[in-house]
C-alpha cells in the first residue's frame, strides 16, 4: 500500500449525552471522500481516542470501513503507552477487512529511551501483519522518536512510514535522508506540509483537513506534482486558519470550527472543553474570511 497525499485525522463527533453522534460521523466520512482527501485515519489523537472505550474505538473504525466502502485506504489508530496493550490493540484493527494500515505513536508518560521505544514498535510490528504507521509526536508523548532509530525501525519490513510532529524541520529533513527511499514520511503538522514535501515525503495526515478536505487535498496534490505556484497560492490563503486550529488543545479548535459550519454538535469528552471566547471570536473570523460559513449545512 502506497499512502500519499492527504489523510484526514478524523475528529469523533458526540452528542450532548456524551454518546458517539453515527449520523454526523457517516456525513463527515462522506463528505471528506466527496472532497477528495486521499486517505482517512480514524482514531488519532483528533478523533479524541484516549476518551473512547474500547467498544467506541472500534465502533469509529467499523464505522469508517463500512461508509468509505474500500473508495480511500484506512489508517487505524491503536496506540498504548503498555506495550503489550499497543501490541492487542493493533491485533484487534489488523483483523479488520477494510483497515489498510496501523497508526501508532510513541508510548506516552513513561519516557521510554530510543532502544525503548524500537522494541515497542518492533514488537508490535511483528505481531500484525499488516503496514505500520508511526507517529512521532514528543510534545504529547514526551518521548522524541530520533532519526537514527527511525532508520532502524525502517528496516523491518512492515513500518513502511511516519507521521512526523516533533515540530523539527532539521529533525525532519534528517529523518529524509537517512531512511531507505521507499519509505514514507507524512507530515504530522499542516503548516510544514510544503516544505516537508520539498524535501521528499509524501503529504500529510492533516486536522486543518477535517474543515476544508477538498483544499488541502488540492493543495498537497499540487506539491507533490510539482505546481508550487499553485501549492503556495493555497497554502498562503489557509495558513492563518491552519495555525488558529492549534491555539488551543486539538480538536478542541476544529471541533469548534465544524460546529460554526453545521456539520457537527460541539460537544466534547473532558478533559476537552469548549475554547475561550477569544479563540472562538478569531476562529470564527478566520473561518468566515475563506468562505467556510457560507453554506452552512442544515441543522441535522
């Protein structure tokens, strides 16, 4: 499986009891493939996944198998800071038909060393046999996953790629040239995804994409075929809002963004809240200014 371009990391929209809202999530599945993102990964960090029970995780994920009908692959998370854990997770998604692939970050809280945390991938690799994910993000899970035991991990023959937030373009430009060539390095954050790609990955697993899938997948496209012109035209218009989607706790911003535009309730599991009245003033500012309050959808 060849993942490249633009892969929506899924929020997980609830009601106001609490309980998984299935309609809005089918229409959010729906819309993102009708807009063209390349690929959908359920149960990231965005969809709020450390708040669902094991029953909900796997309803998400059958639930995205079941609307996107093999048209985009499937990322599935599974990620545990017990390896163990991590290792029955990615079993459990594995023998999902219609998962065409596994992400999962590095453990969180226990700060494992750089062999630590080769011999959680490497042995969640070896359980599954389908393509891993990893997902390299230090400033939740406090464990930095370095370049040098990236190319390790590289070696084994399902990590077949990275998603990669440590905010580091030195980091990242290292990580390209030091894994094999056919090796697929995602970025992690929207607003690095152009100068990720210049320097050979292959496109993002976005949050900005949950509000405007259609553009960042036009965007990322246009990077990857080489029309720069056309990439930076695009990313110059959306950075703002890229960036105003991180001034709070992800998903909180988006979810925000999602409800102002009527395709989700704004509900969330704590320890998530509603944003500051500040943030949701500048949120829906910058939501307006690039035409997405427009067409609001009815009210479901």
């Amino acid at each position: 499986m060849k993942l490249r371009g633009c892969g929506t990391a899924m929020v997980t929209p609830f009601r106001r009891d609490g309980v998984i809202d299935e309609p809005a999530l089918r229409s959010l599945i729906e819309w993102q493939i009708s807009s063209g993102v390349h690929f959908l990964v359920p149960c990231g960090t965005t969809g709020e996944t450390p708040t669902l029970s094991r029953e909900e995780w796997l309803r998400v994920i059958d639930i995205t198998i079941e609307v996107a009908n093999r048209r985009v692959p499937i990322v599935a998370g599974a990620t545990s800071n017990a390896t163990a854990e991590a290792i029955e997770r990615a079993q459990t998604v594995a023998s999902r038909r219609g998962v065409d692939a596994i992400l999962t970050a590095s453990p969180y809280y226990n700060k494992p060393t750089q062999e630590g945390q080769y011999q959680h991938f490497k042995a969640i690799a070896e359980s599954v046999d389908k393509p891993l994910v990893l997902y390299n993000v230090p400033g939740r899970t406090a464990a930095n996953l370095e370049p040098a035991t990236l190319a390790r991990l590289s070696r084994i023959a399902n990590i077949i790629a990275v998603k990669e937030a440590s905010g580091s373009m030195t980091q990242i430009a290292e990580v390209l040239n030091i894994v094999p060539d056919n090796f697929i390095v995602l970025s992690g954050d929207d607003a690095v995804t152009l100068p990720v790609i210049s320097l050979g990955g292959q496109g993002i697993i976005s949050v900005a994409s949950n509000v405007i899938p259609s553009e960042l997948s036009k965007m990322t496209q246009a990077a990857l075929d080489g029309d720069w012109i056309g990439a930076r035209k695009l990313h110059r218009k959306y950075l703002p809002l890229m960036q105003a989607l991180f001034l709070e706790s992800n998903p909180m911003p988006v979810k925000c963004v999602l409800a102002m535009m009527g395709r989700i309730d704004e509900n969330y599991r704590l320890p998530m809240v509603q944003v500051k009245p500040e943030t949701r003033r500048k949120l829906e500012h910058l939501a307006a200014d690039v035409g997405l309050l427009v067409d609001r959808v009815a009210a479901r």
